[in-house]
C-alpha cells in the first residue's frame, strides 16, 4: 500500500513540475515583447515545454503581470504549445501575447506569415499603450508592410513609443525628422530624439548623434562631442562608428581626443549607476 502511495505522490509531483516549466518558459517568451529589445535582436533558443492546459497558461497569466522575467527558459516561436498559449492570451486580451503573436506572423514562425495579421496584433497591443507594439506598428507602416506605406502614421507611433521611453523609437522618430518623413524636417528635434536614445545606451543614436555634432546638423560643430559619441558607439560595437573615429581623431587635436575620451568614461560611469 505504501508503495502504491509513494509511486501516485511521484506522478502527481511530476506532473506538477511540468505544468509550472511551461508556465515559465512561456511568461519568458512573454515578457520579451515588453523589452526595449529590437524584434531581430531576441533570442530563440528552444527548450521542450509541457502541456500544461488551462492551468499552466493561468500561472503564466499571473507571472506576466507580476513583471516576472527571471524565468528559468526561454522557448522559441517553433515551439507549437507555446503558440497556442500566446495566442490564447492574445484573444484574452493580454497586450504582451497580442505583440508577441503579430511578431510570430511578422517573421513567420511559430505561423505562416502574413504581414496583415501581424498588423492587426499589433494595432491591439499598441492601442493598449505597449511601448514595443507601436514602435513595430510603426515600423510596419514605415516599410509597407501588411499596410499602405504611411511615414505620417510611423511617425506618430515611433512617437507613442518614443515618449515612453522606448530608445530605439526614439531612434527612429530622430531618423524620421532628420530625413523629413511624415513629418517636417527639423534638425534640431532629430538631434533631440538621438541624443534621448543614446543616452540609454542605443549604438545606432550614438552613432548618428556623433555625426550630428561633426557636421553641425542641428547642433553647433563641435568635434569634442563628436569624438566622444563615437568612443561609446563604437564600445557599443557598432562598426562603421570605429570607422568614423579613426577619421575623426586625424582632423581633432591631442587635447581634444583627450577631453571627449574624460567625456565618454565620465558618461559610462554615470550609466553604470543608472
């Protein structure tokens, strides 16, 4: 009888374990939506989730919305469990599946892609003030796709986004009045939206604020600042801003390569202390 006992408490603890996995990994593969991580930048490592039901998915419902990101598993968009329960929280109304759903139908995994739906995913999260879904939203509309291009209505979710702090919104909401795309062109908003986003550590706004500061493009030239965006940018790993550096340091004096070096060690510090 004890043996009896023991074998049945060690299916239900098994049974157990699997249904909270699931529960983590899929709030993991979740809450990535929510980051201010770029669609092709997340990672897509796999891992075996169970099948949890109904439960499993009310565990990763109440984690999600706890914030908990320190989930032990990451799933892929492949992982067909995972799909489904993303696309139930979607229909359930969660803001974070509906993004994650119109980027599994935007890259076409986990679905087949069609650019339309992920439009439609991405307009419910977005409409709910999810910083990540309207700057995807506005992507879409920046590049046409599963829409009419409309650089206006890019522009005006790169700025929903953008004001929430999202950096690569602000990024690209700079790009957009550096070049005048659906909205007037001004130099010294661009050099505002740049500076916002790479003072969150963004290598493509360091970059692009560096040269904003080389030119004298909505900023007074000054090769000081210039020279430093480009130290961080090129930190950052961004190549061309090495390339920019090397150039850059042949036309600038010792002492001003040596003050923008100060300048770029005085702002690592200071981000390190966030």
């Amino acid at each position: 009888m004890d043996d009896v006992l023991s074998a049945l408490i060690t299916s239900v603890m098994k049974l157990l374990c699997g249904l909270f996995a699931a529960a983590f990994a899929v709030c993991c593969f979740l809450t990535q939506a929510g980051t201010g991580a770029a669609p092709q930048d997340i990672h897509r490592r796999t891992v075996a989730v169970s099948r949890g039901g109904t439960t499993a998915f009310d565990h990763l419902t109440i984690a999600a919305k706890q914030g908990n990101s320190d989930a032990p598993y990451e799933v892929g968009r492949n992982n067909a469990g995972a799909v489904r329960w993303i696309r139930e929280g979607a229909e359930q109304g969660d803001a974070r599946a509906q993004a994650r759903l119109g980027t599994i139908y935007k890259d076409g995994e986990g679905a087949a892609r069609d650019d339309a739906v992920a439009v439609a995913w991405y307009e419910k999260a977005a409409d709910q003030g999810l910083a990540q879904a309207q700057y995807d939203l506005g992507l879409m509309y920046a590049t046409g796709r599963g829409v009419e291009q409309d650089f206006a209505k890019a522009a005006a979710w790169y700025r929903k986004a953008a004001e929430q702090r999202l950096a690569v919104a602000q990024f690209s909401l700079g790009y957009m009045y550096l070049k005048g795309r659906g909205v007037e062109q001004d130099l010294e908003l661009a050099t505002k939206w740049y500076r916002k986003a790479a003072d969150q550590g963004d290598g493509g706004a360091q970059l692009s604020l560096a040269l904003s500061y080389e030119n004298g493009r909505g900023v007074q030239q000054d090769f000081v600042q210039s020279i430093e965006w480009l130290i961080l940018a090129s930190a950052n790993g961004v190549p061309e801003a090495e390339q920019k550096l090397k150039r850059l340091e042949h036309r600038a004096t010792r002492s001003q390569i040596a003050e923008a070096e100060a300048l770029a060690s005085r702002w690592r510090r200071h981000a390190a202390r966030g």
